[in-house]
C-alpha cells in the first residue's frame, strides 16, 4: 500500500508486497520441478493425459539410482571396441542397427487398489508372493498399438493362444511401488504368470542376487520405458532397457541374474547390467522427429543397461497409440558402432558414492522491479569442490546474474512476474544437486493525487486490480476508511475536509 498526506501537491509512493510463503522444491536428476507429489484416485491406464500429468511430477526412483546415473562422462571399458564388435557380430548383418519396440505399457493405481491373488506357474521361488494390487484394465504388453481389433480383455485372456513374453506393469505412485510380472495371463476370473516381482520407486535396493524379474535380467522395467510425457518435453531422462543377442553368464550391478550358457570368461559379449551409451559424437539430425531426438539424447545422458536376450538390439518403448506414425523410424538407421561401453559404476560407486554435494538456494522473494534480488545460496560438499550455476528456469522475462558461477550473487530481472531460479553444484561424479528460489518482482504501486477546485483527482500504476482507495484522517493511530474498490486506475472524489492521508491497496 502507499500512503500520501494532504491534497496540496502530487506525490509518487511505493507498495511493499508480503514475501511468498517459502516451499520446498522436487527436483528430479534432470534438474526438472517435479512440483506437488502426485495423487492417484483411479486406475489410469498409461496412454492419457491424465497418466502424463501423474508421470510428470513422479520421482522414478532416487535420483542416485543407475537407471538415473549420468553417464555421460564415465570412463569406457578397456574392451568396448571389442565388446560392441561382438554384439554387432552376433547379429543379422540386416539387424545390426538400433530398433525400438512398442511393447512394455503400464498402469497406473491408487494406494487402495484392492489386491488381488496371482499365481506364479514358473519360478514361484523367485517372486514376491501374492496377491498383488492387480486392477481390472491392467493392460498386457503390446496393447494397444500391437494387438489390431482385440479389446483390452480378450488380449488379457489371450483368446488367440499368441502367446510371447506377455510383461505386466502395475504402479502405485502414491506409495511408490510397481509390480511387474512375465507371461501373464488372466484365466477365467484368475490371474497367473510365470513370475512376479516388486520394486520400491524411492530406494536403490536391489532383488536378491540370482532371483530374476519380469526382465532376464532381475531389473525393474517401468523405469527403462521411454514414455510419451518425457517426449513431448524433448527428454529422456533415464536409461533405455537393452535387449543383445547374446549375453555372457554373469551378472553386474545393478542386475541380479543372468541368462545364458555363455561362459562368463568371454569378457567381449556383455553381461546383464551392461551400461551402453550412445556416442556424444553421434550428430542426432534436426529434421528427425522430437521422439527420436529425445531418445537419442537420453541414450547419451543416461544410456541403456542390458536386460534381456534377443533378436534385435533394442529398446522397448510404451506400445503409445498417441505416438505419431513414423515417430520412432530413423532410429533403425543408427548402427551399432555409434555405441560404446562404459565402466559401471556398481552399488557404492558414482551416484551412491559419500560425500555427494547439497545445494540451498535460500529464500524466496518479493521485491519491486528494479531492485535486483540478493541471493543467498549455499553449497555443501566433501573432497573436489563442485562447479556452481545459477540459471533461469522459469519466470516471464530474463534474469542477469551478476556471477552465476557464485552461490551469492545478484539478480536482476527485465519485467515483473514470478520467476523459478535453479542453483546446481556439479562434483562430475555425483548427481548434480539442485535446489530452486522463487522471486516475486512486482511492478511497484504508485499514487498520485492533483487537487481541483471541488474534487481530488487519483491516479495509480503499477500492482494488480482490484485496488482500494482508503483514506485516513490522522496518521497515529490511523484510522483507515475504504473511499472506493475499483478495478480501474483512476478515480475522482469531492473533497471532504481540509486535509488528510490517503492510500491505495492491491489486492
């Protein structure tokens, strides 16, 4: 509010906003605001818009996980020449280029999901016990794009004896687990699979060692899916599942089991758990599609882990039917050799290794447009001093750092809005920690009062309607009296009394 005294002159005032409550930030390893946790009600089915919106503010995972390690830096193993030779080898020569298959789909479930008994015909001794929080619409894979005419219920029951792998994904954000199973099949009213296997969303623990999963490799598939929310932002934001030819028989993290006979001796074929990436050198084209592009961004990011043998080498995608024809077609023209072999990590390594930094990007704040923001973050960190940003994230105008390399510095903003400021500290080993300020600039209020002869004239700018218009007699105590609400920047009111204090309020 501003407040002027008397009607003897003009006279130009500032209104001080209240500082926006401060809010604790999600922020994911992309370095992307999650914003609130999401609330499941329903079972939704994983090709709407309504599941997108769910996806978009869920943590898959700690970010510290190795389906959400960057990779992009890591050294490569001493063999990967030799190693991406062999698995190109062992191909096709017809089949020696990346391929990506609409397959593995998902559901979406509240944490009151009823459950429901599974019964596990093939490795019962490798599977989290029923019953599981199974809904009515949990959709098998391939369905819809891959299953022509076929409702979602005669695909559950395969009613023409199909077949195949038949993966199922069950996930329940709230609670943060997901359910997966292999070769499932609904028989009658009652619900069977070869196995079945839980994963808790919020830790990096892994299976027991040698127990397997709905994937060969023991690993989860839901957080391997390029989906169509991450898309349509432009990124993918976590490794791909890989499927080879041939993997040897051994096991490294994060997979817990193996299949195959070949013998764990020939280092050149991989082993499950295998971490590929996709060259930086590899020159993604700009008239290729936004799907491939943030596939193929993601695979240099994030890469792929092998998790499964077969005929292709391979990615799987959500079976989407939003996704446009074509949207996944050049990808079939990146051969093999634009991959390399990187050192993984393993459980205590990289991401999850002591002394990760932790970045405060201090409080939020209100000010008057023109008047830079001081910024008080902080970083906190063990051993090699991280590489500090600030940047824009969001807010309707620019933002000028006076060092964006200092955790306190200064910004200054070219309009009024809300503005997101994102401060990362980067120690090139761990995941790079983040944390965001809200800035309110606000264009200052301003009054101006002109006497006349019978009337006072008021004017304003600045501040959001509706205003009102109060007036005051005696400053202390004051004694504030509403004149006018008005959403307009002007009024005229008769003069009443010889003097007094005037103000205006945005409300």
């Amino acid at each position: 509010m501003v407040a002027a005294k008397g009607m003897r002159s003009a006279g130009v005032f500032l209104l001080l906003f209240l500082l926006n409550p401060a809010f604790a930030e999600r922020i994911n390893q992309e370095g992307r605001i999650l914003g609130p946790a999401p609330v499941v009600t329903n079972a939704v089915l994983f090709n709407t818009a309504q599941a997108d919106a769910i996806l978009s503010a869920m943590q898959i995972f700690p970010v510290t996980n190795a389906w959400n390690e960057d990779v992009s830096r890591l050294p490569l193993l001493p063999n990967s020449d030799a190693m991406i030779a062999q698995i190109s080898s062992d191909l096709l020569s017809t089949r020696r280029t990346l391929r990506a298959f609409q397959e593995m789909n998902f559901v979406l479930v509240p944490d009151s999901q009823p459950l429901i008994p599974i019964t596990f015909v093939d490795y019962p001794d490798e599977s989290d016990p029923s019953p599981y929080p199974i809904p009515s619409n949990m959709p098998i894979e391939t369905w819809p794009s891959g299953t022509g005419t076929q409702t979602l219920q005669q695909w559950q029951q395969d009613i023409n004896n199909t077949g195949g792998d038949r993966h199922s994904i069950v996930v329940q954000p709230g609670a943060g687990f997901t359910w997966e199973t292999w070769q499932a099949l609904l028989v009658g009213t009652n619900w069977q699979a070869s196995n079945g296997a839980k994963f808790d969303l919020k830790s990096d623990a892994l299976r027991p060692a040698g127990w397997t999963s709905g994937d060969a490799a023991g690993l989860s598939m839901f957080p391997a899916l390029p989906r169509y929310d991450e898309c349509e932002r432009g990124m993918v934001e976590h490794a791909c599942r890989l499927v080879v030819y041939r993997s040897r028989k051994e096991y490294i993290y994060p997979a817990t089991h193996y299949a195959s006979s070949t013998a764990a001796t020939q280092t050149n074929v991989p082993a499950m758990g295998q971490h590929l990436r996709l060259k930086a050198s590899f020159a993604i084209p700009s008239t290729w599609s936004k799907e491939e592009k943030a596939i193929l961004l993601g695979l240099k990011k994030y890469g792929a882990l092998v998790a499964d043998n077969g005929n292709f080498f391979s990615i799987s995608v959500t079976p989407d039917d939003r996704w446009p024809v074509n949207a996944f077609s050049h990808l079939s023209s990146v051969g093999i050799t634009n991959f390399e072999v990187v050192q993984s990590t393993g459980p205590n390594g990289g991401t999850r290794s002591p002394g990760a930094p932790a970045a405060s990007a201090g409080p939020d704040q209100s000010l008057p447009l023109g008047t830079p923001a001081t910024l008080q973050g902080f970083v906190s960190y063990t051993g090699v001093r991280p590489a500090i940003q600030w940047k824009l994230y969001s807010g309707p105008g620019t933002a000028t750092f006076a060092n964006a390399t200092q955790t306190n510095t200064t910004a200054s903003f070219s309009s009024a809005g809300v503005y997101t400021l994102l401060l990362s500290a980067d120690d090139g080993v761990h995941a790079v920690a983040y944390d965001a300020v809200v800035i309110n600039v606000f264009s200052a209020l301003t009054l101006t009062i002109a006497r006349g002869n019978a009337n006072a004239n008021f004017s304003w700018t600045g501040g959001s309607a509706p205003y009102v218009l109060e007036r005051t007699d005696t400053i202390s105590p004051p004694a504030w009296r509403s004149l006018l609400s008005t959403n307009g920047l002007s009024a005229t009111l008769p003069l009443s009394g010889s003097c007094g204090y005037f103000r205006i309020r945005s409300q």
